[in-house]
C-alpha cells in the first residue's frame, strides 16, 4: 500500500514536472495550447520631439491625443534675441560686401595690395556664414510634424523656458503599424517572409489579416525562439500601438 502511495507521488511529481516544462517551453514562445502566438502591435515611428534652442515656448499647438498631419506646426518659440541677431549679421555681411567690391575696384587699379583684397574675401565669407549660421537657428524657433501621428504625452508647456535638448512632445505614427511577434525556432523550417495569418485582437475583439514582413537574424539560445515582424494586411483603422492579441498560423496546432 505504501508503494504504491509512493509510486503514484512519484508519477504526480512527473506529470507536474513534465508540464511545468511544457507550459514554460510555451511561455518561452510566447504559444498557448492552440498553438497561437502572442503578439503586439508597435508603432514604426516612435519618438520623442526635443527643443534645439534655449528660448521660450511661445505656444504648443497640440495637447495629449491630439491627432496631426505630417509638416503642420507643432511647437513655437519666441526667438527675438535669435531675430535682432540675424539683422545685425545681415549687416555686418552687407558691409563686408560693399568693402570687398571696393577693395576688387582698387585691385584692379594697383591701388591695394594682394594681402588686403585676400583679408575683405575672407572676411566677407566669415559674415555670409554668420547669417547662415543665425537663419539655421531660427528655423529650428519652429517644430513641424515629422509624420502623421497623434500625440501621446505633452512633455512641457506654453510660455515655459527649455534649454537645448528639453523633451517637449510624445509622438507616435499611427498609420504605420507593425506587428511583433516570437516563435519557435523550429518555424523556421517553413516559416518565410510574405506567409499570411490571422490576429484576433484583444482590445477590439476582432479578427485582422497579417503577413510576415522581417524575420530575425538570431535566435534565442535558451527558448529556441525567433522574433518576426510582420503587418496588417488589411484595414488598420482603429489600431494602436500597444494593442496585442494572439496570431494564429494555418496549420499549426
């Protein structure tokens, strides 16, 4: 009786075991009984928009969920110290023109010597970069839309003074969406870019059509797993990044 009482905890250790094992080989790879795969759903432009200048925001044109389209004003600086500074260096080249013509009127007369047409080259290419040095700063007294997008997170507010490098704007590309997804290694066999499959989605309880894209170039030794990116081939209306779901592949159980 008492080996008996110890065979069957002996075979209940096993089966535990043995399934422990196989729920974590899953996990690994992120399957379930069914053989689907966990997914979920990345924005392919992502990003964080920063201050170039130290000045003082002017206005934010755009609040938390705000949608946008590519090249429309998103940020504005007041940047009238960058302004009164491009007058002055637009001076300082128009006077070191009016001189150079004078010097190369001369030069062509013997008047001056090489030494000095050389010197008011020189110096009218130093203050012609100037301006364009100041122009440069003021265009960025302006942030456009680098894409179409919404916005996650206002990250500073109007009339706020930001140095150089101050994050502003949470933005992220809800037109482009990929689709992140790992699977066994062994997929590998007949896994390959352009195979069709199904997402079921949580967050909307609905089923959208996806195709494998980019598979990874490493596999992970521990999990026997690789990561694949792929995209929805249908509609993606009402997608987000950060959505996630279950893919399942025909013919895998």
């Amino acid at each position: 009786m008492r080996k008996a009482s110890k065979l069957a905890s002996v075979l209940a250790g096993c089966w535990l075991l043995a399934h422990v094992t196989v729920s974590w080989a899953q996990s690994a790879a992120g399957t379930d009984q069914d053989g689907r795969i966990r997914v979920q759903l990345a924005a392919l432009n992502d990003l964080v928009v920063s201050s170039e200048v130290a000045a003082r925001i002017e206005r934010i044109a755009v609040r938390d969920g705000d949608a946008f389209r590519a090249g429309a004003l998103l940020v504005s600086f007041d940047c009238g110290t960058l302004q009164a500074q491009l007058e002055k260096a637009k001076a300082s080249r128009d006077g070191a023109q009016q001189h150079l013509e004078t010097v190369q009127r001369l030069a062509e007369l013997n008047s001056v010597g090489k030494l000095e047409a050389d010197q008011a080259q020189a110096k009218a290419r130093e203050t012609a970069a100037d301006v364009q040095m100041v122009q440069s700063a003021l265009s960025k007294c302006r942030i456009a839309a680098p894409f179409s997008g919404r916005v996650v997170e206002r990250l500073a507010s109007d009339h706020q003074f930001v140095n150089a490098g101050t994050p502003l704007l949470s933005l992220v590309d809800t037109s482009a969406i990929e689709v992140r997804l790992i699977v066994p290694s062994r997929w590998l066999a007949w896994l390959k870019p352009g195979a069709p499959f199904q997402i079921r989605l949580d967050d909307l309880e609905k089923t959208v059509g996806a195709k494998v894209t980019r598979i990874g170039a490493r596999i992970d030794p521990v999990s026997q797993s690789v990561g694949l990116v792929a995209v929805v081939t249908g509609s993606a209306a009402g997608l987000l990044p950060g959505m996630s779901g279950w893919a399942s592949f025909p013919g895998v159980r």
